[in-house]
C-alpha cells in the first residue's frame, strides 16, 4: 500500500511536467548515424559496384602455332644425328642419317620449325614410323611468343575477350623481376585430351600433367611487347630478367574473369 499510495501522490504532482523528454543521449544518435550512412553505402555498392576474381592455372610459353612429330619414312640403324635440340631448322633440312638395305637415308624436317626433343641417337635401330623427333612449327625470323593457359573447363566460360592475364615463369625469379604481362586473345570453345595437348606441344609427358585435375580448356594469351626489357616483353618489373625467353618454358597463369555484381552473389 505504500508503495501505491507513493505512485499516486506522484502522478498527481505537477511539478515535473514542464521538464524537457530526453529520447536519447548524443552518443546514440552519432551510432545511428554511421550505421544508416553504412547501411546506405553497402546498399549502393551492392547495386552498382563489381567483384573482381581471377582463374589460376598452369601454362607453356610456345610460338604459338603447335608442333609436330617427325617419324622415320624407312627402318635401319641410325648412323649420325644432323641436328641439335633446340635447333631451328627450315623445311626439308636433314635431321638424322639411316642405313638401310638400299643404302643411306636421310630422314628430314617436314615444315620450318625448331628441334624441342631428339628421340633417336647414333647407333639405334629404328623401324618405319617410330618418332625420331619434336619439332616446333615456327615462321618468320623473329615470331612472337604466345602462352597457352590450360584453364579448367568450369572457369573457361567467365573469361571475357581481351582479358588481362599475368604469368609467372618459372625460370625467372619473380620476387626480384615480376610477372609477364599479356592479353587473352583466345578461349577455345572444347575441352582438350591429353593427346590433342601432347600434339600440340610435342611432349606426351606435358599432355598427361595438364589434364591430371581433368580436361582443360587451352586459352591463348599474346604477350606485350615492350622495347625497354631484355627480352621485349612487358614484365610488372621496370626492366624484367636480363635475358631473352625461350619456348616451352613452363609457367603459371592468372587470368583475370569477368567482373560480377555484388548482388549477383548476395542474394540467393
């Protein structure tokens, strides 16, 4: 009853009701404050904003226009080796010398192109069709390097035409000398097979290491070219490795993919 009739008595005293109403402290408006301006500024980025990401995968510095297995036409023993490996060659020229029943043979480079593996040596016996040599196809005096991005073939689709690529080869330091710049030029549109890619490079071993994690698809991204680095391309260094790059050297790539919208993936 006390505590009731103290209830009342305060209820009908009008002393407090001229006293301002505090609704909240300074300090709780300023937190409301940032947390609309947040809210609004997530919400403008999620419209209009983008995520970048990029695809990562491994990739082998070529000229670019495939290569191909030089066979023996004839069977004998092989006599002398004409060529060196990483030789160029143009077509016709001799590469190995044969002796069979109806005297010497020379077996020779069916297109211009430079020697990447000997597999014949002085001595051997080699039988009709058994492959002698790899031989990159290569024109010109001085053909551009491309890399080929062995992508796999669920990330192929986001890359977009002309995207940027980054590669880091293997037989350059890139802590102290970068990356290679370069630009897709190239998505094919199929999955390749560990014999279509050993084709294409010469090298059965580098067919089967590129299509261990499944069959990829092969991106073709052309190097930039600069006049002020040693080798003539583009590297994220301001002089890149002092020395020139060299075919079929490996490296790893990172391709840029096509830019998402934030509310793409946020929402469900």
């Amino acid at each position: 009853m006390q505590f009731r009739q103290q209830a009342l008595a305060k209820l009908q005293s009008p002393e407090d009701l001229d006293l301002p109403v505090r609704f909240a402290r300074p300090q709780g408006w300023l937190v409301l404050s940032v947390t609309v301006i947040a809210m609004a500024a997530a919400s403008v980025w999620a419209l209009t904003g983008s995520v970048t990401s990029t695809v990562q995968a491994p990739a082998i510095l070529t000229y670019g226009q495939g290569s191909y297995i030089l066979q023996s036409p004839v069977a004998g023993q092989v006599t002398a080796v004409l060529a060196r490996e990483g030789e160029r060659l143009p077509a016709n020229s001799p590469v190995l010398k044969v002796r069979t029943p109806d005297g010497d043979q020379v077996v020779r480079t069916l297109q211009a192109g430079r020697i990447t593996a000997l597999a014949a040596s002085a001595g051997q016996i080699i039988s009709t069709g058994a492959d002698v040599a790899a031989v990159e196809k290569v024109s010109g005096d001085e053909p551009p390097l491309y890399a080929t991005v062995y992508v796999p073939a669920q990330k192929a689709a986001g890359i977009p035409a002309h995207a940027s690529a980054d590669l880091t080869v293997q037989s350059v330091p890139s802590q102290e000398y970068g990356v290679l710049r370069g630009e897709v030029t190239k998505v094919d549109r199929s999955a390749q097979s560990p014999r279509q890619i050993a084709a294409f490079l010469g090298d059965t071993q580098l067919g089967e290491e590129f299509t261990r994690d499944g069959r990829p698809v092969a991106v073709t991204v052309k190097l930039k070219r600069s006049d002020s680095t040693e080798s003539g391309y583009a590297w994220s260094s301001a002089d890149g490795p002092p020395f020139e790059l060299t075919s079929m050297t490996l490296a790893g790539g990172s391709i840029r993919l096509a830019d998402q919208r934030p509310v793409d993936w946020l929402l469900p």
